[in-house]
C-alpha cells in the first residue's frame, strides 16, 4: 500500500470508522491478514474497552492535533498501547499513524502507584511533610501538613509557597532549603516559621 513506506503501524479509515488501507507494519503487529482488517474487521483488534469510544477520541485528536493511546491487540495475544498521531488524508479518510508506548504507559502507571502508596504512608506520618522543588514549589505534602498550615483539607501541592504564605516566612524557608541543598546535609533543631 501507499503507506508500506512507513515503518510504524500505519492505516486509514473513512470518517464512520471502517478500515481502508493498512501498511505491512499493522499486519506484522496485529497478526491479522490485511484482507481481515478492512472495513469494520480491524475493530475486532482494538481493546474491548476501546471499541466503544476510539472514533470519538480519534475525531477530536484530529481536531487538535493531540495524539490518543489506544490498545490494539499484537501478535503475540496481548494488548499493546499505541500512541496514535490522526491526520487527514484524501477522500474524507483519517490516516492513523501508531507508535507502540506500552513500557512508557507501564512505567507511568507504576509511578502512580508508587505516588499513591507514598501518599498512604504520609498520611499516617503524625509530623507535617512537605516535599519542594528548588524554586519552592510544593510537590507533596500529607494531610497532617494541610491541616497544620492551611486549617482545611485543601491541598497545597501545586502552589508556590510565596503565594500560600507572608513573603517574609517564604524567603526564610526558601533560604534555608537553599542551604540544606548546597551542604547536602539535613538541618537539625529549631528553623525559622
């Protein structure tokens, strides 16, 4: 086919979804003949959690120019993900064009488990914990921290500790987690508030 030129998985479909043209790498990963692809055939490689809402995301990923992960069957009998970039084509066709992300999507799913089971931890912690950036930002923190220094459950991860607290309390705790930085020691004792 026309897109035998691309090393990645490759295919077009018309705007209601049914399969046109498939380059030799959807065939290698899939398993599938080409002939099994067209039309609504290729559907039958699309996670079954995909089927229902892949033409919806593929639409608007078109729209936006962002690209949309789907499952997709591989040869092997499991379900890859694939990141899919949507263009327009001629004749009213989409042209998918899929890069296999399947460790990336994994390593970013473990991550959020790992973050959420540190969360866990945290929160049974009786002591305030606030993890910062270099430039103050608070990327973590645990309950027990919200309540301390906002007297609510609201968070403040996400936020600049200049605009949670009066400047002159920022800048002595920015400057003494510059200090702790650039000895490489913790400090011990009293700190400034």
């Amino acid at each position: 086919t026309s897109l035998d030129a691309l090393p990645i998985p490759a295919w077009q479909v018309h705007a209601d979804g049914r399969g046109v043209e498939f380059n030799l790498a959807v065939v290698l990963f899939t398993g599938r003949e080409a002939s099994h692809l067209l039309d609504h055939g290729w559907h039958a490689a699309l996670h079954p959690e995909e089927r229902d809402q892949w033409l919806a995301r593929v639409r608007e990923a078109c729209h936006t120019g962002a690209a949309v992960d789907l499952r997709m069957r591989h040869a092997d009998g499991e379900f890859r993900w694939l990141r899919v970039n949507v263009s327009n084509a001629e004749h009213a066709c989409l042209t998918l064009c899929a890069t296999d992300v399947t460790d990336l999507i994994e390593a970013e799913q473990q991550a959020g488990h790992e973050l959420a089971l540190q969360r866990q931890i945290f929160d049974q912690i009786p002591a305030f914990i606030v993890v910062k950036d270099a430039d103050n930002n608070v990327l973590r923190c645990n309950r027990r921290a919200n309540t301390y220094f906002r007297g609510s459950e609201s968070s403040m991860e996400g936020h600049n500790t200049y605009a949670l607290f009066p400047a002159e309390v920022a800048q002595a705790w920015h400057r003494q987690d510059r200090e702790v930085l650039a000895s490489g020691e913790p400090m011990l004792g009293l700190v400034e508030e």
